[in-house]
C-alpha cells in the first residue's frame, strides 16, 4: 500500500471510528437554496438563467423521472433508505476500495448534501466529523424524499447546471421528468466530476460514465442483462445549446426588470419564469449562420457587428435575435435593435411601394440615366448606379428592383413621386426613425434600425398589416400567477394587393438579382432585398417569407471603417446569412419552405406594355405578363388606349 493510500487508509479509519463512537447529530445552520428566475423560448426550451447560478426547484421528486432517483442511488448510496445518514457500510466499501488502488469515498447522499448546503469541498478530518454531525442532523429533520429532493436541487452537475432541473434542460432540453433512463445515467454519472465528464471536452469519457452508471443498474436489479446490453449501445443524444439567443437574453432582462420594478418584484431572487417570443429552432440556426459567415471573414473583417433581428410577419412577435459578432459582449451594444445606420438600397421597397399604391404597375418604365438634383448649389446630388453605367432606354419597375438600379430610383423620387411621401409610407409600414424628406431618400441615406427594417418588411408578408414587434409573451411567480402578459397590437397599414406586388418583386431579387447568393443555401419561398451604402460603410439584406422577416447588417461599430475583403456588399456579407439561417430552419421544421404567400383576389396577371407600363389589349412589340392590382388601372391609356372607357372587361377587354 502506497504513502497516499496508507493515509487515506488512516483518515477513513478516524472517521469510522469516530462515526460508531461520538459523533452525534446537531442543530442544522438554516438552508436556503438560492433558486434563479429563467426564460423560455415560444415552444419551451429553456434560453437563460437570471441569479447567482442556473438553478430552478423542480418541488418535489414527483417532477423527477424514477430512472434519475434509481441512478442516483445505484451509484453513490445504495444503502440510502437503511442509514441514518452515515453508512458504515460505505466507508468500508470505501476503505476497501482505496486498499486496492482506487479511491472511493464513502459518502451518503445525505452527507454530500451536508457538504453541499454548508461545508467547503477541503479534505480535512475536521470537516469530515463535521459533515456526519450535519448529516445526521439532516436525517433526524427530513425525510428520505426531501433530502433526495435537496440533493439534486443543490448538486453541480456542469455547463452552470446547478440541481437536476437545469441540467436536463441544459444537456437534453427537457425537464427531468421527461428524462430516459440512458439520459437519467448520464446526467447522474456527472455528479463525481463534471468537468471530468464534460460531453463537449470529454464526450467519450461521458459515454463510458453513463455505461458505468446503467451497469449499475444491473447490478441492483433495476435492469436486466438484455436491457443493460441494448443501452450500451446507443449514443449520448445530447440537445447541447450553451449561449443561446445571448443578446436577446439580454434584452429580456432588461425589459422584465423595467416591468417588474413598480411591483416591487425582483428579477434575481423571486423565482419568476419568463416565456418570451423567441423560437428556438430560429434562434439557434440564427447563432449558427452567423458563426459560419464571421468565420469566412478575413482577419480585417473579424471586428466588424452583426446585427440580426426576426419578426413574425403579423404578430410582431421576435423569433430571433443576434446583438453583434461571436466575440462581442451581450452585455454591451445590441446592434440587432440598438444601432440606426444607412440602410443602402434595402430601403428601396418603401419607395417602390409608394409608387405600387398610387396605382403605377411593376412595368412602368423609369429612366436610367444620369440626373442632378438642386446642380450648383451646397447640397447637390448627383447618384450614380454602382457600376457607374447606366441605359439609354427607360427600364421597368421590376427589373429596376431586381438589380438595383440607383439611377431609376432617382428617377422615380424626384419625377413619379416625393421624398415626404416615401417617408410617409415608410413611417406607415412602421419605421419610427426621422427620414430626411430629401430626393437621396431614395437610395436609403436615413438611418434606420435592423428592429424597424425587419417588421416593416414583415407588411409586404402579411398582406398589409403592421405588428408592433415584442420579446415577452408572460411573465409568472413561481406559483404561476401571471404578472405581466403581452398580447399582439395589429394594424392594416397598406392594402394586400400592394403588399403583394412589392413581394412579387422583391423574389425576382433573390431569384436572379443582387440577392442570387441566397440561393446558394435555401431554396424555398423567398422575398429580399440587399442594402451596401457609400464607401461600404453598411451592408444589408432584409428578407422574408410568410413565417419569418429577418433584417442583417454587418458594418463597424466605427462608421469610419469600411467592409472589404469581398463582403462590403449585402449580396456577399448578408444573403449568404439569411440563407443559411433559413436553410437550418427548414432542416428542422417540415414544410417551413413551403409556405407561399396569399395572393389577394385584386391582383390579376395581364399584358403590359413596358413602353407606358398600361395593358395592352391590340398589338404590342414591347409587351410582357405583368400581376396588377386591376382596382388601380387608370381609365386614361396614353398609347393604346387614348380614349377613356368606362370599365376595362378583363375577358374582353375595352
């Protein structure tokens, strides 16, 4: 017997010693197990802790699976139910095992928890007298189902999972009374070294814990040979999310204690539970594409922000949300509702919507050639398209949408409409941020956040409405009296047909425009637009489809640095964002691509005439199938149609 062992050996001897002839049961030190407020996703995943640790009270053994109290006992006390705090049996097991090399404690459950409740984890022959006295004393006050119930609210079990209800949440996203007996053995067989079994660290090691851990539930009978043999043979099925939604998280907490402090309630020590708005599939294939698109950045690049943010086209309800870069501080700037910049091209759909609504079509030809505004003077604007090229022929709508065409916007601004009614209608659709009533309004020169980008786009996928956007669904006691609960302030702000047409538009962006990188990775319903301000300061991409409005920027928080590298456009650091996120969603949720949008019973598809985007109804050379809004039709044709009808018969024409 080595040195080591020989004074292992001594010191169990003292304690059994001690333990058969003085030691006495004490008054018990008062408990208070410090339990944490938490937040959950829409569909139940716990994202966040709000306290000194992740720890909730699961309240009785009864919200605890069997197969978690029977691992328990198998592997660290099976003599729990026969002692009164103290098993001889299991100091001599323990001395026994140390003999031949491998060192065993021989603590109960109970005198763990003793340990737990008030002593430090020091090896001294004091403090071990003293966690019998505490354990006997805990014994002699609770009964069996109490002290297991404090055991595995109190015990660590890794990742921050303190007590058994976080844990199962933390490594199978469940509460512990849905838990399985191979779960159950794993989260169990981590109590002897968390970091030792750590799943991410050390998975192999975890696997062959839990296999020791249903080994010993053969050996107590608890299983059978061919059951034991069957589990072996499965894998861990870890549903690990360290860090979800951190920026969001955030966010909730600053709300809820905002909510919380005229009732005097708060956040840090009363226990509440927060359901919010998040989605957690959403959320993680949210973190993840972004991950994945940050590490394709060059070295230059790793400072720049991530802002996303995603609304529920007619709720309002925010289904995701990252605050900046993997590296950034959630504590700090969210850049997903915090930051107001330049919003580039991507703000080129209020303009375009503007001009639906009047009753123009998505042919109506715009000139694309260069164009002064206010020549001369101090404020002088003179745009160029981004290629610096422009077309001696007008364009029509769409295609000026699809690519991007910063000349026809100018254009459309300053000869088809205004700078104040752009900003009204944008302001409409939801955007709060003042917008400077000036022609480059057009081209997205007001400042606007991700948050007011996002649910405005969600208007175009919900045939019209505006929802105020929101994070908190309820908040309730620890009893499950509501607090505080949230309901979803709607509002019809533009008619369907116009919305419609706008989306009709915004696909052929990603279908074959500046948007095409989406593609790439998600190949369901779609509708976008990409933003890249001057100099590559901002770059953009607010897509949606019926389920989801997801706004990006990625830009420095320092407006004077700029983009590079190959991501300075929205098309390149953004879409590829979206399309990954959407592409993950779609993994995990059946049908999710498929949803298409409504088509409103106004809009009809007909020949126009691109010359004067009208219908046409005789000959044509320069005509195409274009979806109108046919309450809108002018009764006054300018080319084929000169004289004014009365009604326009869509089977037989004039």
């Amino acid at each position: 017997m080595s040195l080591k062992n020989a004074e292992i050996f001594s010191f169990y001897f003292l304690i059994l010693f001690f333990n058969l002839k003085f030691i006495y049961p004490q008054e018990l030190p008062p408990i208070k197990i410090p339990f944490a407020s938490y937040a959950i996703s829409s569909d139940g995943r716990v994202i966040g802790y709000f306290g000194d640790k992740n720890r909730v009270d699961a309240r009785s053994t009864g919200y605890i699976s069997k197969y978690v109290l029977w691992s328990l006992i198998a592997t660290e006390d099976r003599d729990f139910y026969n002692h009164d705090g103290v098993s001889v049996k299991g100091i001599i097991r323990g001395i026994f095992k140390t003999l031949t090399g491998h060192i065993e404690g021989g603590s109960t459950i109970t005198m763990q928890l003793a340990r737990n409740l008030f002593l430090t984890n020091a090896r001294t022959i004091s403090r071990k007298l003293k966690e019998i006295e505490l354990a006997r004393a805990l014994e002699k006050k609770f009964t069996k189902d109490q002290i297991l119930l404090m055991y595995l609210n109190t015990v660590n079990f890794g990742h921050g999972a303190y007590g058994i209800w976080a844990a199962a949440e933390t490594y199978f996203g469940k509460t512990p009374d849905k838990l399985t007996i191979t779960e159950a053995a794993a989260i169990t067989g981590m109590v002897q070294s968390p970091e030792g079994y750590d799943p991410v660290r050390h998975p192999g090691r975890m696997l062959n814990r839990r296999n020791e851990v249903l080994h010993n539930l053969l050996e107590v009978g608890k299983i059978s040979e061919s059951e034991y043999e069957r589990l072996i043979k499965t894998h861990l099925g870890l549903d690990l999310h360290d860090g979800v939604g951190k920026f969001f998280l955030e966010e909730v907490r600053r709300e809820a204690v905002d909510i919380l402090k005229s009732k005097g309630i708060y956040l840090d020590s009363d226990e509440l539970k927060i359901t919010t708005t998040i989605d957690f599939n959403a959320q993680v294939a949210a973190d993840d594409a972004v991950k994945s698109q940050w590490n394709l950045f060059p070295k230059y690049m790793k400072e720049a922000q991530i802002g996303l943010v995603s609304v529920e086209p007619g709720t309002g309800m925010i289904r995701a949300m990252v605050g900046g870069n993997p590296d950034a501080n959630p504590r700090g700037l969210n850049r997903a509702i915090q930051i107001k910049r330049q919003p580039g091209s991507s703000f080129k759909p209020f303009l375009y919507g503007d001009l639906l609504e009047k009753g123009y079509t998505l042919a109506e030809p715009l000139l694309n050639v260069p164009i002064v505004v206010d020549s001369g003077k101090v404020d002088e604007w003179k745009p160029q398209n981004d290629d610096n090229k422009y077309t001696e022929s007008p364009i029509p709508i769409e295609f000026a949408i699809e690519h991007s065409i910063n000349l026809s916007a100018a254009y459309a601004i300053t000869h088809l409409t205004s700078p104040d009614s752009v900003a009204a209608f944008a302001h409409r659709l939801g955007i709060k941020s003042d917008l400077p009533a000036f022609p480059s309004l057009a081209l997205g020169t007001g400042e606007v956040s991700p948050l007011e980008m996002s649910s405005s786009y969600a208007v175009f996928a919900s045939e019209g409405k505006y929802a105020e956007p929101f994070s908190i669904l309820k908040i309730q006691d620890k009893n499950g009296r509501v607090l505080y609960s949230r309901g979803i302030d709607t509002a019809t702000v533009l008619d369907s047909a116009t919305a419609y047409l706008v989306t009709t538009a915004l696909r052929k962006v990603v279908e074959g425009g500046t948007a095409a990188s989406v593609k790439r990775y998600y190949h369901g319903v779609v509708a976008g637009k990409t933003g890249t301000t001057q100099d590559y300061t901002d770059a953009w991409f607010v897509g949606y489809n019926p389920r989801l409005s997801t706004a990006i920027w990625i830009g420095f928080d320092n407006s004077g640095k700029k983009l590079g590298g190959g991501f300075q456009y929205g098309g390149t650091a953004c879409a590829p964002i979206w399309g990954k996120m959407m592409q993950e969603i779609s993994w995990k949720e059946r049908g999710f691509e498929y949803t298409d949008f409504k088509k409103p019973s106004t809009v009809i598809d007909t020949i126009i005439c691109e010359d004067t985007g009208e219908p046409v109804t005789g000959n044509c050379t320069h005509d195409k199938n274009y979806p109108v809004n046919f309450i809108k039709l002018p009764l006054v044709f300018s080319l084929h149609h000169p004289v004014k009808k009365e009604k326009f018969d869509f089977d037989y024409g004039w």
